[in-house]
C-alpha cells in the first residue's frame, strides 16, 4: 500500500490550537520533521487540514 511522506516546513506558532493538535496528532514536532504515513482517508484530512504548514508526497 501507498504511503505518504508528510513533512513540517512552517512554525506551527501563532496557529489555531486545532492546528496544532493535528500536527502532534501526525507526530510532526519542529519544522523538518519527517514521517511517514499509510495514505487513508483519515490521514490526508489531517494533513489538508494543516496544509499550509506541510508538504505532502506519495511514496511507494
């Protein structure tokens, strides 16, 4: 199965506390961090949720 890379590149500071939930919810921390995640429904509505925050990226 498909996965998606999802990566931080924005300061999650001075963002809505939801925002932020998600971002920890994903286990993104700091600004580069990586992770990996099986690509579902549940985890691309997280990542559009913050998406002016990450950058997405199918991987195989």
């Amino acid at each position: 199965m498909a996965q998606l890379k999802i990566t931080q590149v924005k300061s999650r500071i001075g963002t809505k506390q939801n925002h932020r939930q998600t971002l920890r919810s994903l286990g993104l921390r700091r600004i580069n961090d990586v992770v990996l995640k099986e690509d579902r429904p549940e985890i691309r509505g997280m990542a559009k949720t913050v998406r002016h925050l990450v950058t997405v990226e199918e991987v195989d």
